[in-house]
C-alpha cells in the first residue's frame, strides 16, 4: 500500500473516534486533500469515509458537519457511486437542510444542498430517489423561502430542486408541498427594489419545469403565474435576462402542455406583446429558439396543446459543482 493510500485510511479510520476534536483533525485532512487532490476521491470512498461523513453530519459540532458536508461535496463531483448507494445518506443530507436557520450550520447546509445538485444533475436514476423524500423536498422549499438565507445556498437549494423536477412524478409532489408561491416569491423584487439576476434565472427555470405537470395549473394561477411570466416577455422588462425570458417561455408552453383550454385561453390572454417572444427567437440558444417557434405556433395560428412543439421539456439550469 503507498503512502497516500496509507494516509487516507488512517485518516478515515479516526472519523469512528470518540473524540470530537480527534475527528475534527481528521476532516480537516480529508476536506483538503478531496478539494485539492482528484485522484485521492475514490481512495477516500474506497476506505469506507461515505457513511463516516454521513453520520458526522448528526454531530452537534457545526465545525465537523461543515468540513463533513464540504468533503461529501468534493467527492460528489468525480466519484459518485459511493456516495448513490450509501442509504445514510439521504436521510443525514435532510437532516442538514433542516438546519438551515441555523446561522452556525449555514455552510454545511450550502454544501449539502450543493451535493444534491451534482448528484441529481448527472445521475439521472437518482432522481425518483430523492424525489421520494418529501423531508428534502420540504427542506429545499424552506431554505428558498427563507430571508435570512445566503444568495449562494438559495442558488443551490434551486438547482437541486431542479434536478429533481427532472423526474415527472417529483414536479407534482413539489406543488402540493407550496413550491409555487415560493418560487414566484423569489422572482419579485426584494426589499431593496431588486433581485439578483442569477436567482431569477434559477428560480425560473424550476418554475419552467414544474409547470410540466396537471397539477400546476391551479397552483400557478392562484399566484398570477401565467401574468407574471407574461410580464417577463414584455419588451419594457428590460431587466430579465435572455435566459429568464426562455424560462418564461418554457414555462407557458408546459402550462398549456399539460392544462386544460381554461390555462390555454389564459396564456393567450396575458401574452399580449410578441417583441419578448422574438427576441427569444432570434438571439436563444437552441432550445430557446424551438420553444419560442412552438409559442408563436400556439399564439398565432390558435395551436391546440396536442400540436405545440414536443420538445417543451425546460431548459436546464447550470450543472457542476465548486470543491469546498
């Protein structure tokens, strides 16, 4: 056995200890050498580190559940399989988000949502998994809602839920769990007469995807959903980005999909103006430029939904994750 390896397991071996400050050490090690060292990833796993990490997330120490949650995250990113079939870990990672308003636990509760994220983005058969876990859903609902939450975890609590909206049956479960009205919350300006672009883009592009369910339409016109994604396309919204405006787009061509002619009629009401729609047209990327096609067939020539585009599934927010 070489050095490395040598080290890792003795490093690994002393997160079982009883002394706290003993498996704090040890974290330390691990979270350096996982952020600074690819290689050493699966030397981590392979040691048996996942489920060690997954238990100190439960330590009433916020330092070990920091430098824990921060190691699972970097082994997230290239060496997934310990991580998907550990059964500890579900439940230790909603344990975390539950703790978000806890100032003290901020960075792991970031870290923790981030994992989710490079989990869920990439691993396509782990999403039914966790969307199966309403205390996750609930949790990421809860950290987007929160005011006091830091911009970067609201970031990455949106591109987990995401992910999970990624898997149909799981775009149901968060409507009836109140992601609606939070999303459409965070869209609206704050407190300072502003909203961080970024935010908008990734609370838009869950908003886009949860709409691709029957559920949705009654939850988005409860909160002025289809006027609201409407605005968004006005030429005078100088302020939404091209990306936020494919969202909108993405979102009204999924209510329609997957509504009845009340949602159709609507959406042909509220979306008055064109400029929006073809400025996505011209300048989107690919798929903004096929949705924004499919919206002019559905406005102009009074498409039904069974004759829009079929390719109205949302665009996706940003992938990858940072090391901690």
């Amino acid at each position: 056995m070489d050095t490395k390896s040598l080290t890792i397991r003795t490093l690994v071996s002393s997160l079982a200890s009883s002394s706290d400050q003993t498996r704090l050490a040890a974290l330390r090690h691990l979270r350096r050498t996982s952020n600074e060292d690819p290689a050493a990833r699966p030397l981590i796993s392979a040691a048996g580190a996942v489920p060690l990490l997954a238990a100190a997330l439960y330590s009433p120490s916020h330092p070990i559940q920091d430098h824990a949650a921060a190691t699972l995250l970097n082994l997230s990113i290239s060496d997934r399989h310990p991580l998907l079939s550990c059964p500890a870990l579900l439940p230790a990672l909603a344990h975390i988000l539950s703790r978000h308003a806890t100032s003290s636990a901020q960075s792991a509760v970031q870290s923790a949502a981030a994992t989710l994220h490079s989990l869920l983005a990439v691993v396509a058969e782990f999403r039914p998994t966790v969307g199966a876990k309403p205390e996750i859903l609930r949790a990421l609902i809860s950290i987007t809602s929160d005011p006091d939450s830091l911009t970067r975890t609201i970031k990455d609590a949106l591109k987990a839920s995401f992910g999970i909206a990624l898997y149909p049956p799981s775009r149901t479960a968060l409507v009836r769990l109140g992601a609606v009205p939070v999303l459409f919350a965070l869209v609206a300006k704050d407190k300072d007469g502003k909203r961080k672009v970024g935010i908008i883009e990734d609370a838009t592009a869950v908003i886009a995807q949860i709409a691709g369910c029957e559920e949705s339409e009654e939850a988005f016109l409860k909160v002025s959903g289809v006027s609201r994604l409407a605005m968004m396309l006005c030429s005078e919204s100088g302020n939404c980005s091209l990306r936020t405006k494919e969202n909108a787009v993405a979102a009204l061509l999924n209510l329609v999909r997957y509504g009845s002619e009340r949602v159709v009629g609507e959406v042909k009401n509220k979306v008055g103006s064109l400029d929006g729609i073809s400025y996505v047209q011209e300048h989107g990327s690919p798929k903004g430029k096929s949705k924004a096609v499919a919206f002019f067939k559905l406005l102009l020539d009074g498409g039904s939904s069974a004759e829009i585009a079929q390719d109205l599934y949302p665009l996706h927010s940003d992938s990858g994750s940072s090391c901690q």
